[in-house]
C-alpha cells in the first residue's frame, strides 16, 4: 500500500496547487500570503513566514465568520453574530464565537461538524498559527524566530485546515440565509 503524499512547503506551486485541487479555488487573498509565506519559508526566512501564514490564517477565519453571518435566516441573528466577529475584535474573541456557534448549532451542520473533536482541532490550529504569527509579528528585542522545523510543521497542517474550513465555508454559502 502507497500512503498519500502531500506536497511539501519546498514546492511552493504545488502546495498552491494541491490546495486549488482539493478545494476547487483557492482565495486569491489567502494565496497571495501563502505564495510569500512559502517562499520566505524557502529562504528561511522563518520570520517573515510566519507573519504572512498568520495572515493568511486570519483571512480564511474572517472569511469563515461573514459566512457565518451570512448564514443566519433572522436578520437580528446575523447583525449579532457579525459585531461579534468584526475584523477590529481579537481574532480570539472572533475564535471564541465561532467555536460558541458551532456547538449551539451543531445539530444543522454537516455530521463532521457535529462533534466536538472538529470544533477543537479548529480552534488548536488556528490559536497555534496566530500565538506564532503574534510573537513574530509584534515588536520585540531580541525579536523571536521559530525554527524552521517550527514553520515546516505549520505549513504542512495548513492545507488540511483551509481544506476543512473550505468545505464548511462551501456548506454555509449553500445555506445562506438559512440557518435559524
């Protein structure tokens, strides 16, 4: 038996590709930080990388939370839902929400959102990319750089997590104006 192979962070058109695959698009905005994310990854640039993986992180969790919104049938719910996860809060406070929102609602979503083993990997992923991007990104002496090693294994969980939030994603706007 041949086990999957995933294409790694040192082929950065087929790391791109492989998600355009998996996903049938990839956001042009999300790409843009993951092309500069892999090729100052490819220069060991770890710093940088970690900054722009941040980034596009926080994007596909801003694009997750307006979808959210979107979703709700009650204009009320999405108006709340959407103060909630405004892109000028804490992107913990707009984590928090959604994790709160997937547990209430989690009897409408698809069944592999329904359990709680999902909603926690979600949130591990996208609280470890952000404590890495934070402590890079934020101005400090001597300044902090994860290792490479560091910046390989987040680049290799990424795919995986915008493949799970992009079939989400995908639900949701097939449910827009839906969800009660």
């Amino acid at each position: 038996m041949v086990a999957e192979q995933h294409t790694v962070p040192y082929d950065p058109d087929g790391y791109l590709a492989r998600l355009r695959d998996s996903t049938g698009a990839l956001h042009q905005t999300i790409e843009a930080y993951l092309a500069e994310s892999l090729g100052t990854f490819r220069t060991g640039n770890n710093l940088a990388s970690a900054v722009m993986l941040g980034a596009a992180s926080e994007m596909l969790f801003t694009l997750l939370c307006r979808a959210i919104a979107n979703g709700f049938a009650n204009p009320a719910d999405q108006s709340s839902f959407a103060a909630k996860t405004d892109e000028k809060k804490s992107l913990v406070k707009r984590i928090d929400a959604v994790e709160n929102w997937l547990a209430e609602k989690k009897s409408q979503l698809p069944s592999e959102w329904q359990g709680q083993e999902q909603r926690q990997l979600i949130r591990k992923i996208a609280d470890f990319i952000r404590h890495r991007r934070n402590e890079t990104g934020h101005p400090q002496d001597p300044p902090m750089k994860p290792s490479h090693e560091e910046m390989y294994a987040l680049l290799m969980i990424f795919p995986d997590y915008y493949v799970k939030l992009s079939a989400l994603l995908n639900w949701l706007d097939s449910k827009n104006a839906t969800i009660t």
